[in-house]
C-alpha cells in the first residue's frame, strides 16, 4: 500500500537563553541588533544576530511585566510595563547605554491606568497607549525620545463605547507610521474598531469593523504594507484555537475594513509583521527589496504566513509566540517560559510529497 507523506521542515531556530521569563516584547533593530523584555523586570539584548545574549535587567522592577520595547540602537531602548497604575505596576523606562543603567522617565498612580504600547515616528516623537480612563483612550506623548511623557489632553483623545479597551499583547495595538500616523485597534465592546490620526494623535477618526468582538476577542496588532494597504488580525485570548476568521484588511489608509481571511494555524494572533526577502548582489552584499514581502503573523496556535497580502495564509511553525519584529529578512520572535526564535529565511515553496510504501 502506498502512503502520501508530506516532509516538514522546522522553520524557526528556536533560542535558549536560559531564561524562564514570559516574554513579550521584542524589537530588532537590524538584523544583529535586537532587543527582548518581559516578566521579572528582564531585559536582554544581542548584538551579534542571537549567537549570545546580554542580561540588562532594569533595576528593582521584579514585580514588572514588560509588554513593550523600543529601541533605537544598540544603546538606547525605551521600556514599557503593563500592570494597575494603583497598584505602581504602570511605569516606562529609558537607557542610553546599553541597560547600564535605566532612567524611571514614566510613571501614573491613577485608578485604571494600564499601558499597553509605544512607538515612535523617530527620534524624538513617540506615544503610549494605556486602557481608557473616564471614557477616553489614555495617550501620552513624548517630543525628546521618551525621555519625559506628557499625557495627551482630554479634548484630544477618542472616545470609547461601553465596554472597549485595547489589549495588551505585545505592545501590537497601537502602530506609527510615516510623519503623524498613527493607528489604534480595539476590542473588550460590541464592535472591534480602528482609531487612526495624520497629526500626531492631536484629532483622531474612528472606524467599525467587522472583526468578531467581545470581552475577550477583538483586534490585536495592525501593520501597512503601504499608506493605503493595511491589515490587522486578532481573535479570543481566552479561546486561542477557534476556527473564525480573524484578518482584517483595508485598502483606503484605514478608513474602511473588511474580513480577509483565516490563519493557519487558525486561532488568535496576536501580532503582524512583514520579511523582506533578501537578495544577493554582485559584490557579496546583501540587498532587501521591498517589493519581495512576505506577511508574518503569530500567535498562541503558532505562526503563519502569507505572500499575497493576507488573502490566504499557510503555516509557518506550531512554536506559540506572542510577537515578532522583522528587521529585513531577519525576525525574532517571543513567547513564555523563555521561548525566543529566529528566522532569516522563510520557505515559501509547497512541501515537497513522497510516497511511503507499507506492507
């Protein structure tokens, strides 16, 4: 009798930094360069494209959960914890060189403060999403690279609807992009929703998406292929595993959404992201062309993939990672217990069949 088999091959490099920390956030900055943090008040970073990894643990912050990282370059990374403000679990930090030493430039003792995620549009301007407080978005902005935080004016930020928030994942809700933009996904309500602002969160629009919600299920990461093309994903933190559909797409810069498609593996993503391919060129170095993409996104069920455009998605590993920065062709991945994972070279090409003859 003869048997179809498929050969699998593991795609992720999986990395032991003998850590048993839940991570969340990471950010690579190049393809050597990449910053990782999470619970216990950890921290780390490569240099040398995740061969060794350097312990830069920020100082009497045990009881922080870090959710999000920025960074720079190799000495400078702004980091976010998520936890009750009340509770002095709501607090953003800031090194110059290298995690030496960290600055404390972030911190609220309000009643239901709870960050969720920064980014950056360069050096200088940045913003940090917190859940709502008194119906509004809590925003603060920064205009000298996170190194103080102002909160953003009531009459400046959205409204919400009954019941919304935005999860705190990855630090994947929230995105900047180009000068000004910057975009906000939702859940927690009756409706998932994407808030978006052209001039540094200063006025905001908001849109109703089709994307299944509810206390637990919503949007999680948004990324742009280009100023119009976007896509989100998300799905039920509590049911990671549904088979629902759970990509979003928008082709008008974020001012309509409709359903795209399913990952597989199916089930919640919690983040998006895109790889580069990277092509040689005559001299030995390296070239990325950005028009040779492919979309990343991860989740609890594992990660998949997608080269045309969130349409259709196939699998990319069952590793359960909660998020993943590309720098390029080169991602690095994160998930708990420790769970770090690299890649440089995604196979997109269908697995190859052989037959297996069985008495």
């Amino acid at each position: 009798m003869a048997v179809i088999c498929h050969d699998v091959h593991a795609q992720w490099k999986v990395l032991d930094i003998k850590s048993k920390a839940h991570m969340r956030a990471v950010h690579a900055v190049s393809s050597n360069v990449c910053w990782i943090a999470g619970t216990g008040g950890n921290v780390y970073k490569t240099l040398d494209a995740g061969k060794s990894w350097t312990t830069v643990k920020v100082p009497d912050a045990d009881s922080l959960d870090f959710r999000d990282i920025h960074a720079f370059d190799r000495e400078t990374a702004v980091a976010m914890s998520s936890g009750e403000g009340e509770k002095g679990k709501a607090k953003i930090y800031r090194t110059e060189d290298g995690g030496k030493t960290w600055n404390l430039v972030y911190q609220t003792t309000q009643n239901g403060a709870f960050l969720d995620g920064i980014g950056f549009w360069d050096k200088n301007k940045g913003i940090c999403l917190g859940d709502p407080i008194d119906g509004k978005l809590f925003l603060l902005t920064t205009e000298d690279g996170g190194k103080s935080w102002a909160e953003l004016p009531a009459t400046n930020r959205p409204d919400i609807i009954p019941g919304e928030a935005c999860f705190a994942a990855s630090g994947t809700s929230i995105l900047t992009l180009g000068k000004g933009n910057v975009f906000i996904g939702s859940g927690g309500g009756t409706k998932a929703r994407v808030f978006r602002s052209g001039d540094y969160g200063k006025t905001w629009k908001v849109t109703e998406t089709p994307m299944p919600a509810g206390p637990t299920s919503g949007i999680f990461a948004l990324r742009f292929l280009s100023p119009t093309h976007g896509i989100a994903v998300g799905g039920d933190y509590k049911r990671t595993t549904d088979s629902t559909v759970n990509v979003l797409t928008t082709l008008d810069g974020g001012a309509s959404w409709k359903m795209e498609s399913m990952t597989k593996p199916t089930g919640l993503k919690e983040c998006v992201d895109i790889y580069h391919k990277a092509n040689a060129t005559w001299n030995g170095d390296t070239q990325i062309r950005a028009d040779n993409y492919t979309l990343v996104a991860t989740g609890p069920s594992g990660s998949s993939y997608s080269v045309d455009k969130g349409k259709s998605w196939s699998v990319l590993g069952t590793e359960p990672f909660h998020s993943v920065s590309f720098s390029g062709n080169v991602g690095y991945a994160v998930g708990g217990k420790g769970l770090i994972g690299k890649i440089d070279n995604i196979s997109t090409k269908k697995k190859r069949r052989r037959i297996k003859f069985v008495d």
